[in-house]
C-alpha cells in the first residue's frame, strides 16, 4: 500500500489557505486597498474648519440709567471679564464661544427697597362698561355688595314696599310650613360699612288652594310684656290673620353665628355670616316693626328693623335683650326712646295700608271652571 504525501500536509496554515483560498485572498486584498485609500484621501465630512476664537474684551463694565426723583440710588459693582487663552480644539471653541455670549443686564435693586416694601392687599374691582364706578353709600365695591333695591322688592308674587334708601340681599333660603311653601330673605341697609337697617320677610303660599291657612301670629297676643306697641286687627288660627308690632332686636348673638349652640334661626346666622365677610358692623340694638297678614292662601311677615344712633340716639351695653334700654319695661325710663318709639308708631300707621295692598298683590288668581257648553240641557 502507498503511504500518503506527509509533505503536502506540513507548512503554515497562514500559507495553506492563501493557496486553497482564492475568494479570501480576494476579500482580504479589497479591505487593504480600501484602507490605504482612506487614510490617504479623507472624505470631505471628516474635515473640520477650526475658527479663531472671538476676541475676548478685557473689561466689560454696565452703566444703570439715570434714577427717578426722589428713588433710591444703588451703585452696582463692574463686572470684569476675564482673559482666556487661545482655544484651539473645536469643543473648546463650542464652550468658549457659548461663555462669551453677550447677557442683557439686570436691572439694579437696592436692597432697601426689598426691605421697606410690605406685602399689598388685593382690591376687589368691578369692570362698569362706559364710565368709571361712583363710591356707593355703603363703602363696599359693587361685586361684594351684590344687586340691590329700592322702593319695592317682589318676593313670591308679592310686591313688598321698602322704606327709602338702598337695599342688598345679605340672606335667603326656603320656607316651608304644613301645606305651604315660599322663601325668607334678610335684607340689609349698609352705610359707611355699618348696617343701619334691615329687613326679615317671610312669604309664603299654600300648596292647594284654597288651602288650609296658617297657624296664629306669634307675639300677635294682648298683654305681650315684651312689645311696645301692638296693633290687633284679627289673629284666627288657620283664617283671617293682621297684625303689627313694635319690639326690639337684639343682635349681640349674632356675634356668635359661627357658634352653633347659639339659638339663632338659620337665616339670621347665614346674614350675620355674610356681614361678618364683607366687614360690616351693627349696633346693639335695632328697633323692629313687624307686620304681619295671612289668609287661608298665603302668608306675608315682614319685620323693619331701624338703628336709633342714626338720629344720635345710642344705647348701654347690656347682656341680654331683657336688659336693654329698649326692652318694654326698661324704654319708658328714657325720654329719647319714648320719642323714637312714638315716631316709629306713626310711621307703622301709615305704613299699614300699604303693607296691606303688597299683601293682595300676591292672592293668587281664582280659575273659574265653566261648564261644558256639550253637558249643559
């Protein structure tokens, strides 16, 4: 047996495979050739042009504009720049050039101004198209105080007279009683952010018709030692019901209206809440004249309370309504009271008609069935 050729097998593999390669020799020589021409000829998108680096200033100095009149003057101190050396790599001229930008100056604050300054309070405007806002009696702007009235408010069908001056809603909510249903309102007359009169009604329809009628009048009673004056047309329960009184407000509760265990009706708490946001204060005491008609359709309670310091008439302090100078047993000792109250008593008197006429300009009106012209004989 031949034995194989030992000296076809021996050599280099380097060697080896260039002779029994041909396509690798090819490859080979092509990536060679590619380098050679790369490193001697470089593509245009390798070739970066290096600027100069922009002349640097030496100093660069900020002069502040002439000071107004009379405003403090603040020396600010030169800002100098500082000399950089030449930059020659292209990221260094990147960030040379981008810390040598111009900066628009600041202007200068003293620091005394920031000291002395106090913070300001936020004025509540209303736009008024067409001319500027007058100043109103009452020293609130116009979207505090809100819409007011004069002369008549109409409140559930119900047109019910005011006395003379300007009137803002303070209050209000639903009124419901067995079988009837209307609204309450507490109005106020607010001048120099003082309430100096104010207005309680209560108007009320029955839910059916010809309804059922109202319970009796409270304090619409004879012998009431708490009112200075009463006036007693009729009070019969669930029927024809008139009356007028004069007593007195007491308003140091209403102090309290956030403090729930006070005995204060919801409506009053919710005015005296509303008083109390817009800054407006009251006297201790209010004289009030309430009038008061019902009929089986429909109720109408309205009470006008007045501020006797507005005619200079003032009051001790008291503790409680019962010990006011204004009370029943205690105003007969004071000669002023019994004036004012005799003043409001005429006031009431002519006044009473035309509670009476707001009074039916609220009955509802009667809807008469007629027969079927097809049904009759």
């Amino acid at each position: 047996m031949t034995s194989p050729n030992v000296s076809n097998l021996s050599g280099t593999p380097g060697k080896s495979l260039w002779a029994r390669a041909p396509v690798w020799r090819l490859c080979v020589s092509a990536a060679a050739l590619s380098t050679v021409v790369v490193v001697c000829f470089p593509p245009k998108w390798r070739a970066l042009d290096v600027m100069p680096a922009p002349p640097v200033p030496e100093a660069v100095t900020y002069h502040s504009p002439e000071p107004a009149v009379g405003a403090p003057v603040s020396t600010p101190t030169p800002v100098v720049a500082q000399t950089r050396p030449a930059v020659t790599t292209p990221e260094a001229l990147a960030s040379a050039t981008t810390r040598t930008k111009p900066v628009a100056p600041q202007k200068a604050v003293a620091v005394a101004d920031l000291a002395t300054k106090s913070p300001a309070t936020a004025a509540i405007s209303m736009a008024v198209p067409g001319a500027a806002a007058k100043p109103d009696i009452s020293g609130l702007d116009g979207a505090l105080l809100g819409r007011t009235y004069r002369q008549v408010i109409p409140v559930e069908g119900f047109n019910v007279p005011l006395p003379p001056g300007q009137w803002a809603v303070l209050a209000n909510s639903t009124a419901r009683t067995r079988g009837a249903s209307g609204m309450a309102y507490f109005l106020g007359r607010i001048e120099h952010k003082r309430l100096v009169g104010a207005i309680r009604l209560f108007a009320l329809h029955s839910n059916d018709q010809p309804g059922a009628g109202f319970p009796a009048a409270n304090a619409c009673t004879t012998g009431n030692p708490d009112l200075n004056y009463l006036y007693l047309d009729s009070v019969t329960a669930f029927d024809h019901q008139g009356c007028w009184l004069i007593n007195h407000y007491f308003t140091p509760p209403l102090q309290q209206w956030a403090d729930r265990a006070i005995k204060i009706s919801s409506l009053d708490r919710a005015a005296a809440g509303d008083l109390a946001a817009k800054g407006v204060t009251y006297p201790q005491d209010m004289v009030n004249v309430r009038f008061t008609r019902a009929e089986t359709w429909g109720l109408l309670e309205v009470s006008y309370m007045f501020d006797p310091e507005v005619e200079g008439i003032s009051s001790n302090t008291a503790l409680s309504a019962r010990e006011s100078d204004w009370h029943a047993t205690n105003a007969p000792r004071f000669s002023a009271k019994v004036a004012y109250l005799a003043k409001l008593q005429s006031w009431g008197e002519e006044f009473w008609p035309k509670f009476q006429q707001a009074f039916g300009s609220g009955q509802p009106v009667a809807v008469i069935v007629k027969p079927d012209a097809a049904s009759q004989p």
